[in-house]
C-alpha cells in the first residue's frame, strides 16, 4: 500500500486560465508518450499500460481500477470536512475517540495524517503475508500494532506508517456516525460525480476489470492473491477509474471540496519537533519537482501500483495505474515521470532553449572548447585553459550523454537557475547554470552526483 493500481494511464492536462491557455497535445507531443511508456513497459515487463489525455475538460479516457495507499488523501480529506463541521480538530488527541491506544494522549490527529506519530506500520512488506490472507477488522490491526509501544515520539521523526490510516478512518467513523466508506461517499464521490468508486476492502473487483498480477523474481506473470477483508479500510481500500481520480485531482487544483484554508493544511510540508520538514502534509507527498509545486502519493496493493502526481500552480495532473505487484520496479512511477517532462517540455519554451543550450555548451567542454559569446565576463574569467583542460580530460572520455534533463529551476540574485542530471559514460553528474536577465550564462558548474 505504499504506491496503488491500474491498467491505465491517465493523463489530465486541466486548462490554464486563459492568460495562460496552451495549445492542445501536438502528434509529435503524443508520440513522445506512446515511445515513453512503451519502453518503460518493456524495460520492466509490466503486462500493461494506456493512456488517454484530457484538455480543456474534454477528457478521453480508457477503464481503469486505482487502489491503495491513493486512499490516504481521501481519508485525510474526510478528517478535514469533519473539522470544517466542527466535529472534530485536527488538535485533538487520540484519546479523545480512542482511548485505550498506545499513548494517545500524546497523538493528536494532525500527527497521524502526517505520519509522525509514531505508530508500527503494520504492513511495511512487499506482499500478502500469512495473517492477511485471512479476515479482520480495523480493531483488530490496532489492536495488535497500535497498542506496541511507538517507534518514535510523537513528532520528532517521519514514518510511513499505514496504521496511522487506520486509527484515523475510525476516528472519522465515530466523529460522523457513518461508516467511512459511506461519509466519502455522500460529501465526495456523489458530488464530485466519482460514480465508480468501490470498496475493495468489502470484496474483489469483478471480472471485468483488471486482472491483478505478480511476478516471482524474473519468473512468468502469476495471479495475485487478494487481501483479506478488513486490511485495506482507511489506508487503501478505495478503488475507482482512472477517470475519477483525475477529477479528484481537479477538485484540488479548483479546491471545490474542501475550504481553501482546508487545502492549505492539507498541503503544508509538516514540521518535525527539530524544525525539520518531513515533505509530506496530511496523506500528500509535497515537494518541489523542477521548480513546480508538487503533491503526489503512490500506491500498492496486491497486483497493484498507482501514482498519482498533482500539479496545482500549472493546473495539471497525471495519474498512472500498472497491473503488477510485486515483480517491476515501479512502472508507473517511471512512466508518470516521463509524461510530465513531455507535458513541460511542450509548455516551457524557454526550459527547451536552456536545455539546448547547456547540451550544446557541454558537447563543447567535453573537447575543450567554449563559444564565449553565450558567457558573461564572470564566467569567461572562470574559464581559464586549465579549467577548460580539466574538463575535456574529465568528460570527453565519457561520450555522448545517455540522458540530459532539467530537475530544478528557480530564481536567485536576479539570474535563473536550472539544475540538470546528466548521465553519461556511466557516470551520473550534476550540472548547475545560472543565467543573468540578459540571457548570458554566468555560472556553467559540473559535479559528480554519482
């Protein structure tokens, strides 16, 4: 349940404002993410993946199943309704809904949805182990991991930690009366129009849908074999089409759920007790990804894999399901990272220009010459014949480079910044430019990273 499911990639690309509206998907752009996840489908051996785009709210869609731990920011969203409604507070502590846990009066509910609380995850493994091939309850997980004594104290470090998950789902039921399937149900999924949500804790997907596989080691495709009933609940018992995912991922960008100062919560990095950002809010990853602001979660089930990957600022999203789990290394992942740089390489021109420029700058230092004229004085003195020799003699051995993609970008003492990774000759190194408001480069700097 650390990552989710699919048989589908979903790429939404919500419409910018009109001041910022961009031209539909070219076949040139379309083509890149076919061969994208082609490839990654035969670098891993996934059975399957596919894809449908969504402009301007025309989404082309193909029927897929998301399960997992993508659960978790629906949960998290339920507790902050609950708070909106004055139910509850993200400050109470666990004693005050349940109280026999280990130290409840020292979690509060906040703690849980930002896995900091310290609570034993009760399933960290890669598989269906013995017990969950059986039946239980909510209860039943806390009662055997829940009343442990903690890992850590509450706040002081970060931990993925599905029960957490679980004691908040309960916490959800009690402060509604309502089961928290039915709760999403009624303030989520029916006003959003999410009408093929399941509960997959309840029972089984049906044949129609995707079949769920693994792989042992570098043997054929097996059936997975499911949970048993009462594992998923809170931490991962939803399933829906890839479809409604994506129109929860617009819900956030348009924040039409919850309130904004809600979103912002949810969104905020938490802090450890040292002042330290865990980089997750409550049941979101956050983080900066290429100088975007980024939420995402991933998930897993048995047979399983999702991410979803969510870009508020831009008003984008993409969401990736595959039907394999254990057996690849996350293909979705990797497929869902290579249709966001398609998508930005086709929305920032002047990342495509810098991109040109530092590979043709690199290609030049690699045989020791530098077209000067793209340098400023700064960057011109710093690149004396030894520093040039340097590095011709470093990375001309190396070839031409496998891989050339921008990671960062952002703005500092008036110049633009761009990081890139570089992977080339074996070798996995770090470029930084920065480039002053006249276009000049004053800062061409390489490292290894590797």
């Amino acid at each position: 349940m650390r990552r989710t499911i699919g048989f589908v990639v979903c790429v939404w690309l919500i419409a910018a404002p009109a001041a910022r509206a961009q031209a539909p998907l070219s076949s040139a752009q379309k083509a890149k993410i076919d061969a994208a996840v082609a490839a990654v489908l035969a670098a891993t051996g996934a059975p399957s993946a596919s894809i449908a785009v969504v402009w301007d709210g025309a989404p082309v869609y193909e029927r897929a199943y998301s399960i997992g731990s993508v659960s978790k920011q629906f949960t998290a969203a339920a507790i902050l309704l609950l708070a909106e409604d004055g139910r509850l507070s993200l400050d109470d502590t666990v004693s005050r809904w349940l109280p026999d846990l280990t130290r409840a009066t020292d979690v509060s509910v906040r703690q849980l949805l930002s896995m900091t609380a310290g609570y034993q995850d009760y399933w960290p493994q890669d598989f269906v182990f013995e017990a969950m091939q059986s039946p239980t309850t909510a209860q039943g997980i806390l009662d055997r991991w829940a009343r442990k004594p903690l890992d850590f104290d509450p706040g002081t470090k970060w931990q993925y930690s599905n029960t957490n998950y679980v004691i908040a789902g309960l916490i959800a039921e009690k402060a509604s009366g309502m089961r928290l399937f039915e709760f999403l149900q009624t303030r989520i999924f029916a006003p959003l129009g999410m009408t093929s949500v399941k509960d997959i804790d309840a029972g089984p997907l049906g044949d129609e849908d995707a079949v769920r596989y693994m792989r042992n080691a570098l043997g054929p495709f097996r059936v997975a074999p499911k949970e048993g009933k009462g594992w998923l609940f809170a931490a991962g018992q939803l399933a829906m089409t890839a479809h409604d995912l994506a129109v929860w991922d617009l819900s956030m960008i348009r924040q039409t759920v919850l309130r904004p100062a809600s979103y912002h919560v949810m969104q905020t990095d938490a802090r450890l007790t040292s002042g330290v950002a865990a980089r997750y809010g409550l049941g979101l990853n956050v983080a900066m990804s290429g100088g975007r602001r980024q939420l995402s979660h991933g998930g897993a089930v048995s047979g399983f894999l999702t991410t979803n990957l969510i870009f508020p600022d831009d008003r984008a999203a993409v969401v990736v399901f595959c039907n394999i789990y254990p057996g690849a290394a996350d293909p979705q992942a990797e497929i869902a990272s290579r249709i966001t740089k398609v998508l930005f390489e086709s929305v920032d021109a002047e990342a495509v220009k810098a991109l040109a420029v530092a590979t043709r700058v690199f290609a030049g230092l690699q045989k020791g010459v530098l077209d000067r004229a793209l340098f400023s004085s700064n960057a011109n003195a710093y690149f004396t014949a030894e520093v040039l020799a340097d590095f011709a003699a470093s990375l001309g051995p190396l070839g031409t480079p496998a891989e050339f993609v921008q990671t960062d970008t952002n703005l500092r003492g008036g110049m633009t910044f761009r990081g890139y990774r570089i992977k080339c000759g074996g070798r996995v190194l770090a470029l930084t430019v920065r480039i002053l408001a006249d276009g000049r480069i004053e800062q061409y700097l390489v490292e290894r990273a590797d």
